[in-house]
C-alpha cells in the first residue's frame, strides 16, 4: 500500500525503477515465506529473529552513514555493524538458552497479572545487575552520552548561523 502511495505521489525517481525490480520478487517470495515460518515457529522465536536481522541491517546502515558523512573512515565505520551484531548474538544466545531452561520446566502458560510483570521485569533488571553489576548502568550512561554526542556532530553544521 505504501508503494501505491508513493507511486501516486510521484515520489519514485528514474534510479528507484532499479530498485523496485529487485523488491518486488523479494515481496513476492518473502511474505508467503514469512507467514509459513511464523505458523511453524513461536511468535516470540520469529519477533526475535526478525528483530535480530533489523538490527544487523541498521547496524550496517549507521555504518555507511559515518563513511558518507566523514566521521570514520571505511574499515573502521563497520566496527559499529560487528559490535550490533556481537550484542545482537548475546542476546539471542540468552534468548535460546532460557528458552531451552523454559521447556524443560514445562509450566503451563497463564497471563501474568500486574504484580507478576512487575516481579518479571524485576527478575530481569536483576539478571541484567547481576551479570553487568554497577557497570550495566556505567555502560548504557556512556553509550548515551555518545550517542548524543554523535547527533550534535552531525547537527551542528547546519544550525551554525552564518556570519
């Protein structure tokens, strides 16, 4: 519905035909595909999976945005894609190992009430302090602050008034 959209607009440009040869297979073929996994996997499996391969995708895309705007040069620019997806395999190697401890517990599923998701979360944060200690929060203030650093660098040209 989007491409119609777009379309209608007139928002496609001469080099996107190029593109759209190439995404309309990948639609064609993906979609279906996508929903015969989703029947056959768990949700929660298939969101993570899903989620996994976005973030190695963005962790790509801010890869070639700091070469195109100078801030790293090529070979380093894509440390930022292998520390996302080294993050990125953590996470899922926690996901599937306490999936596995899940199953073998067997408990019957039941919707948490309110209490009970606040103890999870809990539960959670612990695990997190308890891995991490006092460094979990050092670390998330530091990717922060760089974060913001990045974005005022980036900024800061084009809110410079011109003498």
């Amino acid at each position: 519905m989007t491409a119609i959209v777009y379309y209608q607009l007139g928002l496609f440009i001469a080099e996107s035909e190029h593109i759209l040869l190439v995404f309309i297979p990948c639609v064609v073929v993906g979609v279906p595909l996508g929903a015969y996994v989703i029947r056959r996997l768990d949700a929660e499996t298939f969101r993570r999976i899903c989620m996994s391969f976005d973030a190695w995708v963005v962790g790509f895309g801010l890869s070639r945005v700091l070469i195109e705007l100078n801030l790293i040069e090529s070979p380093w620019a894509y440390s930022v894609m292998v520390v996302t997806i080294l993050i990125d395999i953590y996470l899922l190697y926690i996901f599937f190992t306490r999936k596995a401890a899940s199953k073998r517990s067997q408990t019957p599923w039941a919707p948490l009430t309110p209490s009970e998701q606040s103890a999870r979360h809990d539960r959670i944060l612990d695990v997190i302090d308890e891995r991490f200690g006092p460094l979990s929060r050092l670390l998330g203030y530091i990717i922060t602050i760089l974060a913001v650093g990045m974005l005022l660098y980036t900024v800061s040209p084009a809110i410079r008034l011109s003498p």
